[in-house]
C-alpha cells in the first residue's frame, strides 16, 4: 500500500530521487507557509463544522492538533518531512496522526491547489506590506536628508553631463517621489490579491454545500474569487505581478545605488560613504570599495531575470493548477528578500553620507551650469530664446577654448556676442548678470526647480503623502489582524 | 555656422551617418507623435502668452504656424527631416520657417526634455485607453461566448490531465475575469501616468515665472508633477511600466492562443477552428494549420523581452534625461502594436470557434474526471476523505486495468471496496452513484462550480464589471477629449 | 585596530548587518570554492618559493597549512566565518594562524580578483565537464532508446499538427543529435575559460618577478591570459557565457519534458510514464500527473532568467572587478544545479517510458498523415507537384466531410480527381495506391527520413559522436587531474 | 476554388486581416531573402534534374525564371505580395507565371520548411561572417589606438574607485582581447550552423530519390544535416544561438560606451570625444552631449531581450517546424541591424578620442594609486605581504586626513609606521621611495602588466590574432564564394 495519501491508484511510488527533484529547495521555503497553512486549515474546518460536513468533535479534535502544529512550529519543532512532499500533506500528516479518523474529514472540499493558492496569498499580503512599510521608511529617510540638505548645492545632470544647478535636496526628494508611485503599485496589487480562492478545490468548485464567503471573512479577505478555475489559475498571476512590481522597485534602489557608487568616487566627490558602509582591498591599502552598493546594484537584475522567468512559467502552461507554478515561489521569496533587505540598508548609507558642497559647486562651475541662465538673460531683453541660446552657446565656446568660468564673462562681452549673433544692442547689468552666472541664486530663481521653497514645500507634500500611505498600510495590517484575531476567539470556542 | 538650433559651442556637426545612428527608427516613430508635439506647444505657448512671457502677436503667429503643421500632418505633408533630429526640432524650425522673429520664443521655459516627456504621456494616455478598450471588447466577446455554451460539458485540467468536468462556459468566463484584472491594471496606470511635467524643463524648471498648473488643465493632465527632475527621470518609468503591463496581458492572450492551438488539434479534439484562421501546408495536402494562434502566442514573447531590456535601460543611467531613454520608445510602440493587433484578432477566432461536445464528454469519460464525485459520495456515507479518496483511487486502478470506465462501476464493487479499505460497511443507492459518475449531473451538483447557474451568475458579474471598465474609460477619454477641445477654442480666440 | 585583512585606512568596519548583506548567500556558496582556492594557493606559494620571493622554510609552513584545510574541509569541518568576508580570507586567515609570520607572505603578488577568477574558473572547468558528462549520458539514452524503437510508427507534427508519420526512433534520435551540439558549445566554452588569470592581481600585474606560466600549467591551464585587466574582467564573461549555455541546454531538456507532458497525457496518449515518475492528487483520486517533467519544464526557465540578469551586471559596470560581479556566482551555481539534476532525472524518465504504436498509428490515419504520399504518387505520373497537391487536398476535404478515412480512398476517387483538377488521365493501381497511404510503407519509403535503414544509419552516427565527445571529454579531465597529481607531488616534495 | 497554394482542403481562405496579422513585418524582412531563396531553389531543381525528377527543358525553364526573379529583385522590382505569405510562395508563383507547367513541379521533395531553413542559414552564414568582420575591425582600430597610446598613464579602476595606474594602451587591449573571443564565437556558430538541411522536407525526409549531398554542396555546406527532423528544428536553435552571441557582444559595445561615457565627462575627464560624435541641448547652450554612446550603450539591452524572447519561442512549441519560429526573424535581423550599425560607428569614435594624460596622472595621485607600490617596497624590505599592507594602509589614511599626497610621504614616515605595525627597522632610500610613489615608474615596474614593453608585446599578439581571425574569415567568404560560382556555372550550362 502506498503511504502516500494520494496513493490509491499507483504501483509503484516516486522514488526518494523524484521527490527530492521535485521539491528541490521547495519544502525548505515551505517551512515560511507553516503558520498560514494551519490558519487556512483553521477557517475551513471552522466553516466544515459550519455547514454539518464534519462534526463538533471532529472539529475540535482537528482543531487541538492545528493549534499544536503552529506551536511546534513556533518553537523551530515542526519537522516537514520530504515524504510528504509539501507544507500541505505534512501538516494534514500531523494531524491525521493526533486527531484520529475526523481528521481524515479535514480535506473535504479542498485540494491542495486552492489550498496552496491561500497560504500564498496571506503571504503575500504580509510580504507586500512588509514591502510597503519599509518603502515608506527608506522614503522618509530620503525626505529628511532631502530637507536637512535643502539648499546645498549640487550638479543636476543630463546625460551624465552637467546640466543646471539643483541641490541636494531637490535630488534626493525626486528619488522619494518616485518611490512612493512604488508603494502605490504595491497598495494596488495588494488590494487585486486580497480574494480569497478557498472553495475552489481543484478547479471546479465542489458538490459539497460550503460557505465559501465565511472562510473568505475568517481569513480577512476582501471578497471571494467567483470563479474557481480562475480562483486557480491567478495563484501564479499574483506572484507573477508581485515579481514585478519588486523588478521595478529593486531597478529604483539599484539605480539609487549605482549613482551614489559614482558620486562617492573621487572623481565626481560629492559623497562621501560612512567607512561602515565601505570595503577595503586585500592588496591595495589605499582603496575604499563601495560594496555594498555595488551588491545592491547587480543584485537588482536578478528580480528582473526572476521576472522574465515567471511570466514564461505562467504562459506556457494550460488553464489550471500546473506543478510549473512551484517553481515561481522561490523566485518571489528571492525577490522579497532581495528587495527587502536593501530597502533596510540604504537608509542607513544615505544617513551617514557626508556631501561636499565645496565639489559640487566647483563641478557647476567648471561645467558652466550657469549658461542657461546666461541665455535666459539675454532673451528676457528680448532676443528670442533661440538667438539668445546661440549667443550663450558662442560664450561658452570661448571660455572653453581660453579655459574660463562663466563667472569670468563681462557684461562688454554678453552684449558683443548678442550684437554678433542676434543683431541687436542689449542692454545688461553688472548685478544682474552677476546674478545669472550665480550657481545660488540661480538656484533660487527657479521657482519651480530647486529654489530652496519650492524643495521645501515638495518635501511637506511627500510627507504628507508618505503619511497617507503609511495610514493605508496600517488599515491593511489592521483588517488582517482582526480577521486573525476573530479567527483565533472562534477557535478558541471550538475547543 | 551649426545649422543646429543647440549648435552654439560646436566647431563640427554630427555627421549624417552619427544622426542616422542616433535616430535609427526614432523619427520613423516620431510620425505618431507629431499631433501631441503639436497640442503640447498650443498649449505652452498659450501659457507663456498669459505670463506675458509672449506677446499676443508672437502668440498668434506660433499658434497659426502650428494649426498649419498639424493640417499638414493630417494629409500626410508634413515631413520629419533627419537633420532636425526629432519632432520636437522638426516642429520648431517649421514653426521658425512660418512665424518669424516670435517663434524663437516658443522654446523659452522649456527643453526637448519635458517636451518629449509630455508627448508622450499624451500618446500613453490614449494608447492605454486604447488597449482597455480592445481588452474590454475581448472580454464582452469571451463572457458572450461563455454564455452561448454555458452548459456545454468540456474537462477541466490541472498538469495538463483531466481533472474535473466543467464546461466552456466556466472556462470562457475564467479567462474574462483574469484580464479584466488587467484592465485594472491599465486604469490605474493611466491615472499615474496622467500628471504633467511641463515646466520640469532639462530637469529643474525655470527662472520664467510660468503656470504650470495652466498648461496641466489645458493638456487635459490631472495633476502637475511637482518636482521638476523626477518629471524627467518618469518618461522612462512609465513607459517601463506600461510595457510591463503588456507583457502581463499579452502572456494572457499568448496562453489562451497555446491552448487554443491544444485545443483544436486531433488529439484534443475540443474545437474546430474557422478555415479563415488556418492556414495550409505548401507540401502536405491534408494540414489545417493554427498559423494566427502559433504567431500570437510566439509574439508576446518579445514583450516580456521589451520589458527587461526597458527596464536595464532605466536602471542602468544615473538621474536626470539620458539618451538611453530613447530606446524604450521603439519596444513601447512595438508592444502596443503587438498586443493591440492580437487583442483585436483574438475575438474573431473565438467567435468563430465550434466545439465539439462529444469529444469533450468522451475526454471525460476516459479519464474517470467523476472519481472525485465516487470519492465524495462514498464521504457522505461517513468515511473520512482520506479514506474515500483510497477507495476511489483503488476502483480507478481496477478500471485502468481492466480497459473499463468510470461508469461501468457497480454498487456491489463500491461497497465491497469501501469494506475492505475503511473496514465499513455504506449503503449506496444505484440511482445516486448513477448521478455521482454522470459528467453532467456532475457538474451541476458543483454550485460554486461549473454548475450553469453559477456560471451565469459569474457571467453576470463579469459583464457587469465590464460595463463599469468600460464607463471608467469613457470617462477619461471625455476628459481628455473636453481639454483638447477647451484649447482648441482657446486657441482660436489668439488667432 | 581593525579586525579586516585590509582594515588599515578604515576608521570603522562594516557593521554585521553590512557583511550579511554583502554576503548573502556567498559564504555558503563559496564552501564549495575552498578545495579550488586551496590548489590555487598552493601552485602560487610553490611559485613565490621558486621566484625567491618566499624563502623555502615559509613556502613549507603555508603549504602545510593549505593541506591541513583541505584535509578539515574533506571532513566538514572547515568553517568559513562571516567576519572574513569570503573563502579567500577564511583560508588566509586559517592559513596566517598555523603557520606564522611567513604565511603573511602568501597573499605577495596576489590579489583576491585574480584569486576568484582562478578559484572560478577551476571550478567552472569541471563544472563544464560534469554538465557534458551527463548530457552525453542521456544522448546515449536518448539513442539506445531511438535504437530500441527505430521502427514505432509516431505520428510527426508540424504546427502541433499531424504532418507525417515517423518513428520514435527518429524522433528520439533528433533530440540526440541537438545535444550533441551542446555538448560541443560546452567544449568550446571549456577552452575560451580555460587560460589563467593568475598574477594579474587586482587588475595590473605586479612589481614583483613573478612567473605566470609557471602557475598556469601547475593548475592545468592552457594557457596564461595575457592581460591583467582582461584577465580580470573576463572573470564575470565567463560566468555569463556558461549561464547562458545553461539556458541553451536547459531550454532544450524542458522542451522535451513539455513534448513528453503532452504525449503522455491520454489525448495523445503516445507514451505510458512510468508510475514512479508521476504523482496523485489529494483530492482526485484519478490523477497520475507528470510533476517532475512540468517541473524540468518550468525550471529551465529560471536560467533564462538568470543569463539577462548576469549579463546585465557584466554590462553595467566599468572596467576592472565590481563586487557586483560576485552576484553572478549564485546564478551560475543554481543553473548548474538545475541543469544537473535535471540531465540526472530525464535519462531515468526516458528508459521507463512505453509507447503506444497503436494510438500512434490511430492519430496517423485520423489526420491523414499519409496524405503527401498520394501528391507524391499523383506527381510521380507526371503532375506537377502543385497540381498533385492539390488533387490530394480536395480528396481529403472529401474524407474529412464524409468522415472517412485515407485509406479508404480508391483507385478510382483518385483518378476522377486527377482529371477534374488536372484534366489528365493517370493510371494508378491498386497495389501502389494502397502502399502510399499504409502508414508503414510510407515510413520505410522516406529513405532519408524515417525509413528504418536510414534511422539506423542515424544512430550509428550519433553513437559515433557521443564516443568522439566523450574522448575529448576524457581527455579534458585527464589534463587537469595529471596537473593536479603533479602539483601534489611538488607540494610533498616541499613540506 | 482558392487561390491559395495550398488550398486544396480548405473552403475559406485566410482573411487579408489574419494574413497581414501572421505577416506583420515577416514579407518586408524577407526582401532580404529573395537572393537565398533563388539560390536555394536553384541548386534544388538542378539536383531534380540531375535526378530525373525533372525533365530538362522543365529545369531550363524554371532556372531561366529564377535567374529574371533575381534580376528584378537586384533591381528593386521583385515585389513580395501579401497574399502569397512569404517569399517563398512569391518566388514559386512569379516562376510558376513564367515557366508553365515544369515550374509546378519545382517543388517536389521539398517543403516550404527546409527551404526557409536553407535561406536563413546562408543569410545568417553571411551576416554572421560580416560581423565578425566588423569585429575585427574594431579591434584593429582598438589595437592601433592602444599602440599610439600605449604608454599614456591612466588610472586602473576598481569598484569604480582608483586602484592602480595603469595606460590606455594596456585598457584599450583589454577590450580588443575581449572581443576577439567575440570573433571566436562567432566563427563557432557559422561552423555549427553551416550544414544543409534541404531535402529535409516537412521534417520526415521523402519518398523520391533525391541527393541531399548535392544540393548541400552546391549551397557550400560543410555537410548534410542527416536527422530531418532535427534539420527542420534547427532553424530556430541557431537563430537563437546568433542572438544569444550577439547579445553578448553588444553588451561588451554598450559596455565600452558606458565607460566612455563617463571617463569622457568633465569628472572624470579623460577623454574628450570629437565634437561630431557629440549633441547639443536645445535649452542649456553649454552642453555636449555624448549621444551616440548613450545610445550604444542602452540599445545593446534590447538584444538580451531578444534572446530571452527567442529562447522562450524555441522552447515553448513541440518538436517539427511551428509557426512560432517566425517570430524569431525578426529579432535575428534586428539584433544583426543593431550590433552591425555600433560595430560601424565606434571604431569612429575611438579613432577621435583624445586623451587628457594630466588629468588621468592627477586622478592617480589624488586616489593614492601608488599605495600597492609602498606596501610592496615594504614587503621588499622582509616584512610578511599582510604588515606591509597594513604600513600603507596607516600611511594612506594619515595622507586623507591631513589632506597630502602619497608623493609626499617621506622615508621617516615609512620607516616609523612600520616600526609601529611590524615592530622592525628597515631601510628604506629616498630614490627607491620615490620610485615607489611615482606613477610612470609604478607602471613600467608591472612587467607584466602596464610595463610598456609588455603592453607592446600584448599588441603584437592581438595583432597576429585578429590576423588569422581575418584569414579564418577569408576563408569561409571564399567557400562560399566558390560554391555560388560553380551553382552559377552549372546554371548557364543548364540554360
């Protein structure tokens, strides 16, 4: 007889060598759904007792042994063992083996496809808020050096060029922008994910009379997933989306990294990295390597590998629960904790950053990131902006070939070139070109740029808006609490 | 003299062979944007008129040049010359060409940056909107399917085995309801990507007092992007983003085009496909080939590969406008070639698919797809699942043996299998096991199932859904439609 | 004083939290490199010895140290401790504890980039090897297997449509003969990898006189990579090359699991697997489900994945080594994992098979599978092919509306159709018409295709390379276990 | 009656939109294929003669056809119509219009999927030699930039920070040893992919005595693909395999032009690009921007994408021709496009690099390149490797705080930080100091490294490799060349 529990129409069973193939690194991550596979189990039985498919005693008995799972489980005790393939049939073993024949009664109107699809999801749930929180905390991090940093001058660029004056903080606060659309992205699939598909057995639903809506509210989601089939199928579609969403995600602190690999070198200079977060070199004594940034950098595109290897997965299967969907589950649990542990470090290499605005204003201005200003000037005595373009243009050609700053350019000169070029006489100020090729205050006239306000007032609204995600976030931990919660007193009235 | 608007510090131009390298297919595709460079400048230049950046007259005169270029455009006249890069330079140095001495204004405030950026969230906007509503009408052509074959029996798979009975209805409608998921997708990307970044300039605004806000309302934008740098890093961003979606769905259309081509082969037998989507053999007289199907699902590849190729170009350039940036353009236009094509052929195949019920019934039946249903009845006599699966399982290997179906199995060998398995004597009426090993009996006991009244409420649903979707859509396009009809007058009352 | 081998500029050391992250997975990966950094460390102390840079006495003490390690590690009981970063300084610090101050002088004229590069590529040689030695091990099955059904009539498929009939024999015998050609890239890539970057240090050579060849054929290199730089970066582009080999080999093993996932299935119904390849369900008692193909299948993907992702990290730094380059190691270390086991399981798949000539032959009529051969014959009286081609199309448009079968087509059908589409009299007789549409005959007449003379010749063939492969093979590994031995006989003579 | 060639079975023919869907951009991609089709049909009608399939005047007749066929195309006049799908349904109707009734017969033994496989393989045996072509060529103009540079110091990166100097002869090398694996490669891919699969057929060979070793030498095969099935398969792996080799040589180009990028930068300020390779903004007048590069460099990532995208095509179908494959021309021919254009236009772009030595040797000093020298001048002095490093490294960090160079560390300095590390006295002279620290010294002391006579020596040895890479190339050009020649002879003599 096979031990199998699906054994009743083989000969023979997989051999020791197809098990473990076929588990692979599989029952290890298992090891994390323990807890929300006896949380599943819980809400099923509670409903089977519900709906008279198993008796009160059977429930309370199944219900004793899920209970002793999760503490076993708790105390690092409960073993899965590779004969049973997975978290399912080992906690189902488990409890067969405490709970006697009732529990035999635990897998009526299920199968392990609608049942793997929820523990997935409540998993998932839990790892996109995780995501989410600590997202938010790296975008706070950044909003508050953003805001420490709000008037220190920096090099904007434009194809790795220097391009116009900004400041630190106005970089800084873009990165946290573009962050927070990424928590928005997570609260949406978070909110496309919270379905339950428990009831849709294998793929069809059941004869059996369940309460597919009162497991849904035991387990805190939103609502049920109507179509079973489609129940199954999206369990690979949501890990899928989640993957890459954390593409994504992981792509932003990758580039956040690689530019601050750049920036802390000696050639660009305008960071200097904590020694903590810095390596040496075991033969070059002067060296200090940014490490952990370049981890952060290359580590990104594997979430983009895992990506493109989970769409094919789902895509080249058929409709229904395909062994092909297991193998999507180490790369989200990869990609979660690539992604997340990076969201924990760089808060803590951007706050020990040290910037040298003395660099970057020498950057600017041997890089003559005033010149727009210069042409700006000339057209607001208007010269039309493209004649006045040119003029600049012809300026920093010459400085360029005598090797000068802008600063150095004369009022004679701005109204030469412009008589040269647009053929009209100009009149300029001393003050007022002094102004222009002035990297500070240019920055403080573009009003709607890094003019240290309007950093300060785009800081105040990405923390007003980092704190309404943060609200969002805590309503999703809550709603799932309480479902928990209610789940656990009911169980507890069971027993 | 650089004949170049930005030629001002250069002694050489790019030779035509480096602009024929740079542009590539660029300004090929550029044709598509002409329309919304157009739209994007009236509306600029209406604003700088306002701020008295502009007189009325220049204004007037850009305006005019403007409406001539995109006339000429709609008659297939106006022509993008590779010297002038792209469309932003080749509708400026028209504008130059018409309106004299005020058109070299119209580029004040403004940078090819923010401009290209604008395009093409304009063009984003209506081809997301463009997509869902093909996705929309694929869904209303699957649920409608769906409908006519309700009750039409077919066998449900998991491991690309027979599992369960269900029917073409319940398979239909499992599809529509995972891409109206992805119309949520496109929606909420849409309203993302909806904010203007006019005013961002190179990347940190301006020192012209301009109205961002102005230009936002005019170009139909929800919101403006506040911070200027992350307006221009974004053009990247939501053009990865997008073709990340249409990876997503397009693996969709590839999977359900594969099971399709599966589906309507011999072996399977499910359905016959319309001649008109076949194709023949130019050696073998008797093939029916699924050519359509087979590209369909080869093509959706290719954007799974755009989108790691987009996203590598994102990640691996520092903040701020890169060339690299031009690249997502040619994949983003091809991913939205490709799936707008196969989002339009799909429903016409469907339409026109027959299916073959014998065939699916005898499918069934020759894979004892009712052994769950044996396995429950035996259940609802009081023996444990566990023990009626082994009891199934065990009559299913006697069938398989013995060359016999499902349906050939008598009470007597029921009974006498459940005693020997579970030491337990049941009583089982003919009538009863008759109706557990009947497919369709079968799938009508299945109330969360493919039973037909389920399936027509979750048909219901569906369309309900879609007929919301496509309300949402209708509202956005009417958002947009009102702005660009608002600066039409607008620009009318300056001419 | 800082703890780090290269501590000396550095105020702080990276916190544990930073060396976790920086390792990861590394560490445990890097159990597997010590054996390769041990005989590295040995053939470049026998160096330092024989260049006078080590006096004798020190060469002797750190190589004995380097045996002990090794000897510790064969035991499990070399630990690699997170604080010293990698398996480099783990050994060197083993190393520097038993065997004083001379062991300080190991690390002269070294660098840990060209230490990895040497540890990597030595263990990417017999990785290699090991990939090819299994691959010819199921080419050989794969053609035992063709040998064993050279004349089991199978249906060939265009389209995933019935196109002729062929063998199992020739089918098998294709699979054999693409392998065969990735056995050939891995030899190829073998010799690209095998030339030594020792000496190179970090990236510039060395001061010191040193003698690289000497190094190189110690380890069994081919050759010394002229280079330093080179030597150094081509460290990361070899890992990549034999990733994307991986996915090249991997592609092809999980295309052959899909095809025996859909032949195995009861539509088909081609192939029987074994029951120890399949596994049950926990709710269907029916099921028999190809786990471990669907899984090779869905694996194979991860090693696509794997190679965008190593080569974007190859791509996305500049010259010289990154620590981004140490993230390709896990992906090349998981590919070869999974490309191992999984050429370990497809041999033992392949032997348990059977196959069903009977349905085989069933699908053939059914789909007129012999339907070229009535063109042919057609043709062979003198009709143009295009003609014949299509007189045969119209008779199977006959069969396929009157439900009949080819065979059962007569002489005189033929000839009517003949003259209606050709307007030409033929004669065809009975014998040759039955001949051309027996699905046997009509095998045995492609004597270039399946007929079974030729599949013979075929296989001879295949057998020919695969010995020829494995020669080389031999060979390859014997040049590096002869520089071994020789190594280990110098390393004695020196304690 | 259809007008399809294939049509015979059929009642509806394929609607313009399905045949435009399948087609997309495959008709104006095959234009390319005109001249292979004609050849390959050429040398297949001469076999059908040679082997009394057809009569002579019916080959005079068809190769007449064929060679006008080949005139127009050369001409720009042979239209591909959309209506007989491919080129080679074009090509067999034009000679089917010319040459009456013999032309029908033109394709007998023959399918249309060995013959798409016999034109791409020639077409990818002539675009694989010109890249390889290309490849050499830039290598060459890397080897000669190398050569005029080869003792200009610049500094050697790792981790994008300062490691030890080294020239731009030695880095410039690197790459030219890079790529010419490249040329390997792709040397290996022509050899693999240089056997005919032509008599193939459908993919199980055919019943009429035809001479596959013929047809395999007028075409300059190296060989007859023996398995007809794998011969129909291969199409596709071989494709796949192109892509996957330009993939990775792209992302060395893109690679190169990234480090060009930055070193070209005023931060780095290295090299400075020729003012035509350069663009300007269209609002900041001071910018040049390095286009062409950024380009290079984001475009060489669409190749991986195509890679990922054809592998999955490759695998996702069953064994026999699909009509998936087609998707993975478009992709070969846009990744040869791609590679083929930045293959031409960098050798451009480094033949007008100029190199900025003082800033190269000022980065050097600045980043305390010479610390490896003072730790190894210590070592010199007996002190074990790892103390010497730990001397330096004190050494460095005292010169960071007190901001000096390491020019102008002095011989006490030297002597006393190694008493308080090592606790020993050395000697240590002024000059050998001085030596130490200078960087044009440091540099000519790596003897095999930097040291100018190695670098020469490293040259010279490209320079005779990329020589016999260029007679390899010579080579197969020129057996290709031949066969064409004697096809073309043997045609005349049929005519």
């Amino acid at each position: 007889m096979s031990k199998m529990l699906w054994g009743g129409r083989f000969s023979k069973e997989p051999s020791r060598h197809v098990l473990e193939y076929n588990s692979r690194e599989n029952l290890a991550l298992d090891e994390q759904l323990v807890p929300y596979d006896v949380e599943g189990s819980k809400a099923h039985v509670v409903m089977l007792g519900e709906c008279k498919i198993m008796e009160k005693e059977e429930v309370a008995g199944v219900l004793r042994a899920l209970v002793e799972a999760e503490k076993l489980w708790r105390e690092g005790k409960f073993e899965l063992k590779l004969e049973n393939e997975d978290v399912h049939l080992n906690v189902e073993k488990f409890v067969l083996a405490k709970a006697g024949s009732g529990a035999a009664k635990m897998h009526t109107a299920r199968s392990r496809n609608d049942q793997v699809s929820v523990d997935l999801r409540m998993f998932l749930r839990d790892a996109l808020n995780e995501t989410a929180e600590k997202t938010i905390a790296l975008v706070n991090v950044l909003v508050e050096t953003a805001g420490e940093n709000a008037e220190v001058i920096m090099p904007g660029y434009t194809h790795t060029r220097v391009a116009q004056p900004v400041t630190v903080g106005f970089w800084l606060s873009a990165h946290a922008a573009s962050l927070l659309r990424e928590v928005e992205k997570l609260e949406q699939a978070h909110a496309r994910a919270n379905t339950s598909p428990l009831g849709a057995c294998a793929l069809a639903g059941t004869s059996w009379k369940i309460d597919r809506k009162l497991t849904a509210e035991l387990l805190g989601f939103d609502t049920v997933q109507e179509n079973a089939l489609d129940a199954i199928d999206s369990r690979n579609e949501f890990e899928v989306e989640a993957i890459g969403l954390l593409a994504s995600l992981s792509a932003k602190l990758g580039k956040i990294a690689g530019e601050i690999v750049l920036f802390s070198g000696s050639e660009f200079g305008f960071v200097e990295l904590g020694d903590e977060h810095a390596t040496g070199s075991s033969i070059m004594p002067q060296k200090k390597n940014p490490d952990c940034l370049e981890i952060m950098r290359a580590r990104a595109n594997r979430i983009a590998g895992n990506f493109v290897a989970a769409l094919a997965i789902q895509k080249e299967t058929i409709s229904g629960y395909n062994s092909d969907f297991q193998e999507t589950k180490p790369m989200l649990f990869e990609s979660l904790e690539i992604v997340g542990s990076s969201l924990e470090l760089l808060p803590e290499v951007v706050k020990a950053m040290k910037f040298n605005e003395g660099r970057m204003i020498e950057v600017c201005e041997e890089n003559f990131a005033c010149a727009t200003e210069l042409a700006d000037l000339v057209a607001r005595k208007g010269i039309p902006f493209r004649k006045a373009h040119e003029v600049a243009g012809s300026i920093v050609r010459e400085c360029v070939e005598k090797k000068k700053k802008l600063g150095e350019v004369s009022v004679k000169q701005v109204k030469e070139k412009t008589k040269a070029v647009a053929g009209v006489e100009i009149n300029v100020g001393e003050g007022e070109l002094a102004s222009a090729l002035d990297v500070s205050k240019s920055v403080q006239a573009h009003e709607n740029g890094p003019n240290s306000n309007n950093v300060k007032k785009i800081i105040a609204g990405l923390k007003k808006q980092a704190g309404e995600k943060g609200k969002n976030l805590e309503a999703r931990i809550e709603k799932i609490g309480k479902a928990k919660e209610k789940l656990e007193r009911r169980v507890e009235a069971l027993l």
